[in-house]
C-alpha cells in the first residue's frame, strides 16, 4: 500500500510507518493529487495531522491548482477537515466562494461564522434543455471545429480529454510535453462535462494559462467564449477566471 491509498483509508499506522520509510509527505498520485488532499476529501484529520507534521505543504496544489482546504470544503461532508487547516493556518483567497461551494451546510456554516459572513442564498435553479440524440450528431461537429479554430490563437484544446479535471489536465500535460503549442493557453471538456452537454444541454469548459497571471487567464477566457459566439452558441461566463463558462449548446441549432 502506497502513502497516497493509505491516507485514502485514513490508515494512520501505515501513513506513519511510510513517512518513517523514507516516503514523501508531499507526494501525488497518477492524477496529480497530494495525499494531504487526499485524506481532507475523505475526512482523515489524523492522518492529515501526520502528514503536515511529516512536512506535507499546507498551500500544496493539485495539477488544476486545488489545496486541501479546496478538497475539504467542496468534497467532504463532515466539517472537520475544513476547521482543522483553518486552525493550521490555511489560506483562503475567497472566503465567499469557498461558503458557496462548501458540500455540506455545516460546514458552510463553519465557515460562515470563521469569517463572520453570510451564507449567499442558493443560486436559481438551472433549466435544462437536452439536445435530442439527432440533434447531438449536428451539434457535436460544431463544437469539435470550434475547438479546433482555436489552435490558430495557440490554445491547445482537448474535448472529452478524461473522466476528472485531474485527468484533463494529465492529457494536457501530456500534449504539450509532446510539442503541442499551449503559448496563447488551453482548454478542455472531461468526460463529464459531454455528458452534461448530452444530458443537460450545458457543456461546461475548462480553460487556463501557463502564463502564471489572472489578466492571461481571463484572455484565454474570453477568446474561448468569443468563438463560441461567433458559432452560434450562447455562452454563460461572469468573466472571472475562478468560473468556468458554460456552452448552452442547443443555441446553436
């Protein structure tokens, strides 16, 4: 058993005697996950006092720039987690996105009184509007060239690139080690999100940029959105690069 399986389990005696082997605290698994993610989003506060103590980074990040406070707030039920890094000091850059997106209402409320702000009201409910499976087979054509028609802004674009962002940005990873041009940034769809497309009507984008900056994110975000529009599709997107848009695709039929 690996350090990352482990602090999956919340095996403490085994996260323990890997660390006294010589194991690394800060280690991530084939997806770019740390254990100490790991073991917030399953809600192992011992094992995650282990690691910390071990050296593990508290503001260590996931391959699409996720902390532990990120997985134990937004992936955990129980709020314990969440208070322990709060108490180990842990950063938050946007307490009121992180209430918003908390899993459990216990933990929302955690953080509502830590930071002394309100819990935002629930956000309207999305009408769905599913394509029809013929409708698919035009709409799909559509959306593959736009991603396509990107390459030439040097966004590297994988739709349906794996099952979790984890993996999307493993591909990514992948691509680009291998030569593909990711200068101008890139983008992707999981699995997921084409089944939403499917299921929903909405496809959700994932997007970014190497540059290291929110101005060259939010570029990439909006360069993506103008080609969706300039195809027809309408597009859901505050223009914040913490959002991902979101394509209505039936608005292009």
């Amino acid at each position: 058993m690996d350090l990352s399986a482990a602090s999956k389990e919340g095996n403490l005696e085994q996260v323990e005697a890997l660390i006294k082997g010589g194991a690394d605290p800060n280690e991530k698994n084939e997806h770019g996950i740390p254990v100490l993610h790991t073991a917030a989003k399953h809600g192992h506060v011992a094992v995650m006092k282990a690691l910390l103590a071990a050296g593990a980074d508290l503001e260590g990040v996931t391959n699409d720039g996720r902390t532990a406070f990120d997985f134990a707030t937004d992936l955990c039920m129980d709020p314990a987690p969440t208070s322990f890094l709060l108490k180990a000091g842990a950063k938050v850059a946007k307490p009121e996105h992180s209430i918003r997106n908390a899993w459990s209402k216990e933990t929302k409320q955690l953080l509502s009184d830590h930071f002394e702000l309100p819990i935002p009201a629930p956000r309207p409910k999305i009408v769905l509007d599913p394509p029809s499976k013929a409708e698919w087979k035009t709409l799909l054509p559509k959306i593959e060239a736009v991603f396509a028609s990107l390459a030439t802004e040097k966004i590297l674009c994988i739709p349906d690139a794996g099952f979790t962002q984890g993996m999307a940005h493993s591909a990514l990873a992948t691509a680009i080690n291998d030569g593909a041009d990711a200068s101008g940034g890139w983008c992707f769809t999981t699995s997921q999100d084409m089944d939403r497309a499917q299921s929903q009507g909405r496809m959700p984008i994932g997007y970014g940029s190497d540059a290291g900056t929110e101005e060259a994110v939010v570029a990439v975000g909006k360069t993506l959105v103008a080609a969706f529009e300039a195809a027809g599709f309408a597009v859901e997107w505050a223009g914040s690069a913490s959002m991902r848009p979101t394509v209505k695709v039936r608005s292009a039929l």
